[in-house]
C-alpha cells in the first residue's frame, strides 16, 4: 500500500512550466471529470452543447488524442480504478476529486495506450502541480502511476473484464441472457469498437478503398485512421457511418420504393438515407430542432431527399403512411461499445421512465400506420423492458395488430440474430472475429407488426 505524502507547489510556476502535450491531458481530464461529477455525456462535451473550451484551440493530433484518452478511461473505469485503489491504502483524496482524474487518465496512458510511461507520469505530474486544490498531491500521483509502470500490466491480465460493467447492469444481463452470454457482452464492450459504414452502392469497391470488408449484412467494416470527414468517399456523400446492426431495422420493411415511410425519431438519419435511398417518399420527425438540423446537413452530403418535421411525436398527427420506422428513446445499453459513459450515467430508474414513454410512443405510432401497412419498432437497448415486452404488451392490448415474423434473409444470413417469437436481437458478442477490434454489434431489438 501507498500512503499518502504531500508538499505545496506554487501552481503560477506549475502553469509557466507548459510543455508540449499537458493541454491536451488538462482536457481529457476536465471531460473525465465531467462524466463522472457533473453526469454529462462524452458527445456533449466533445461535440455537443457542452463542448469543452479547450478543444478547438488544439491542434487535430491533439484532439484525436483527447478523444481517445477519455473514452478509453471510461469504456475501461472499473479496472482502472480497481488497479488504481489496490496501490492506495486510503482511496482517491476526498478533497481534491481532480486527482482521480490525473490518475486515471495517466494509467489508461501507461496500461492500454501507446504512450512512453515516463510522459504518462511527468504529465500526470505537472497537471496535479497546476491545479490549486490537487496541488498537495504531486507525490501520490507519481509515486501511485509509477508503481503502476512496474506491476500493472501483470495485474491488469488477472483481472475480470465485468468491472468495467456496473453491477446492476451485469445482474440483469445475467437474468435474460445467462451468466456465459452477459460476460461475453460485457467482454465485447471492454474492446475499441470498428467503423461500421452504409454504402450506397458498390460495397465491393469502396471496402477495398476503405480497407475493410463488406460483412454479410451488407455494413462495410474498417477501422478508422484519423478523422472520419477525411476518409475517401465521405465529400462525396457515398457513404455513411452506421453500425451494422442499427442498419438492419429498416430493412425489414422490404421493398419500399414509393412507400410512404414516417421515420420517427428519426435523427442523426442514418434509417431516413437507408429508406430515402431505397425509394421511398420519408418523413424524418425528431423533436430536437438541432437534431433535425444535423440530419438535413447529413442529407444534404449525401445527395438524398426527406421531408423533415420538428415534432414531439407523441403528438404529431399525420399519415396514414405505408410503413412507420420507430427507433425509440431508450437506455441505449446496447450501443457501450461505442458510448461507454452509458453505463456510468444510466440507472434502473431511468429504464421504468423510458419503458413508459416507449409504450406511449408505440400507441400512437400504430395509429399513423394504414391498414395493411407495416410498423417497425426498434431500440438499441438490451434491457428486455425496452424491447421484447414493449411488443408482448403492445400486442395484447392492440387487437389489430399481428407480428410478422424475421427470416435469415431479412438480416443479412444471420440466423442467431433471431428470436423464437420472430424478433431482432442482436448482441455486442454477435459476430466474432479473431480480432477483437474487429467484431461484434451493437445491441439492438427489433420487431416487425403489420397493422390489419
């Protein structure tokens, strides 16, 4: 165990002592420290409305970087901070949290990036010299990241991937899926995930461009270096990123060329380009007016047509369509590959309250639907509240509805993916690969009704 020890610093001097990367490591650690005291989300504050100040002054090599520390802390927290408290008899200093954020950005460094660990500490350094109340822990964090150097990798190999999952979490995965398949989840979401793309046409080329290969779904697969606007294609509006498995629900709704189709819920528009490409006559309603404007500039690149609404759209009144695509509010536990600060911000209430307005959002949705035409509800949730009772309920209170049942055909060839009632259900653990960086899919449910 190491105890603690401190001396003052005069931060002035700790700031006049700039030098080339403790920008980019003060960033990542005020973005960790959002996360985990103010509950805000990595999108929010990497390119979203709580952006942090400090980013659009560093250089892109920089930004990149900071995008990676704080997602590998987070997608990584409960190990880090396992390894972390096992090397301090006291735990994190209670008055001075911003030490836990140096620490654990230094050891995301030292563990599981590539980053020369005498950088990792003399950064991890200076920044706790910089900061006024960690300012008396500079021999803590040096003394802790070094140790850290020296033992924990063989430490890291010992430990169990489900500390990176919330108890909570893993109880009720192992409820639905059983014990084996809630630690593969949560074994596939300790991993990086790959750049999904949507093609327009040719997916043999643009795989080859791209260097990636095209999975059975028909999803490019790749690994992305450097930005994604930078990538070939992208000016161009040939492609978009989309998992592979968000890219399936709106296939299910077959043949849509000059369908009415009212995709609901329907921002960023990677479903509304899958149907508008398609040939269908879409309607893309979101109530976030910058949502919607995000999707029309998505749109736009890509060269495709949509009308958009901004509508809260428990109370839009429009239709009868032909086919309504309901991509609906949810837990997004099935998307922590890629957003792995939803384990940390979610909770168990936040499932009843979410559960309740998916109901409400499925009830008015049958009613935009004309007889004969088809529905599509889907949530990238793998809590069963949000998937397959919505529909068990929807089903039992809705006399004209029936469930159209999945084939293999309908989802690229993959058998597994289908549920005994008929249902989509894909999982992170789902298409394995003998590199980790290259498999699995989001958790996504889907199912397909037909109005009578």
């Amino acid at each position: 165990m190491l105890f603690w020890f401190s001396f003052m610093v005069d931060p002035r001097k700790a700031q006049r002592a700039e030098v080339p990367g403790l920008a980019a490591r003060r960033v990542a650690a005020d973005i960790v420290e959002g996360v985990l005291r103010r509950h805000r989300t990595l999108d929010a504050q990497l390119d979203g409305e709580h952006v942090h100040p400090g980013l659009p002054a560093l250089a892109d090599r920089d930004r990149a970087l900071v995008r990676m520390l704080v997602t590998t802390v987070v997608r990584r927290l409960g190990t880090l901070r396992h390894l972390l408290e096992s090397f301090l008899d006291r735990g994190f200093p209670a008055d001075a949290p911003r030490v836990e954020a140096i620490l654990l950005v230094g050891a995301a460094q030292i563990l599981l990036l590539d980053v020369p660990d005498h950088a990792a500490v003399d950064l991890a350094v200076r920044l706790t010299q910089a900061d006024r109340r960690a300012a008396r822990y500079p021999g803590l964090v040096n003394a802790v990241l070094r140790r850290l150097t020296r033992d924990g990798a063989a430490k890291l190999a010992e430990l169990d991937p489900t500390l990176d999952t919330p108890d909570w979490l893993l109880t009720r995965w192992t409820h639905t899926f059983g014990s084996d398949v809630a630690r593969a989840i949560a074994t596939a979401q300790s991993h990086e995930p790959p750049l999904d793309l949507t093609v327009k046409a040719e997916p043999e080329r643009w795989a080859a461009k791209l260097r990636g290969h095209v999975l059975s779904t028909g999803s490019i697969r790749t690994t992305a270096q450097g930005p994604v606007s930078r990538m070939p294609g992208y000016d161009e509006g040939v492609w978009w990123v989309q998992d592979a498995a968000a890219a399936l629900p709106a296939r299910l709704l077959g043949d849509v060329n000059g369908l009415t189709v009212a995709d609901i819920c329907a921002a960023p528009g990677g479903k509304t380009a899958q149907l508008a490409l398609a040939g269908a006559k879409v309607t893309a309603v979101d109530r976030s007016r910058n949502r919607i404007a995000r999707l029309r500039e998505n749109m736009h690149r890509l060269g495709l047509r949509a009308e958009t609404v901004i509508a809260d759209v428990a109370e839009w009144e429009a239709g009868p369509f032909d086919a309504v695509l309901l991509d609906a509010p949810c837990s997004s536990t099935g998307t922590i590959r890629r957003h792995p600060d939803v384990r940390w911000l979610k909770t168990e209430a936040d499932i009843a309250t979410l559960a309740d307005l998916q109901r409400r959002l499925l009830d008015h949705a049958v009613a935009l639907v004309r007889p004969g035409g088809l529905l599509v509800y889907c949530s990238c949730s793998l809590q069963p509240e949000e998937g397959e009772q919505q529909i068990d309920m929807l089903l039992a209170r809705t006399a004209n509805l029936r469930r159209v049942p999945l084939s293999p055909a309908d989802v690229g060839g993959l058998p597994d993916v289908i549920t005994p009632a008929g249902d989509l259900r894909t999982l992170p653990c789902h298409l394995p690969d003998p590199d980790p960086l290259m498999s699995g899919l989001d958790g996504f449910y889907a199912a397909r009704l037909q109005r009578l």
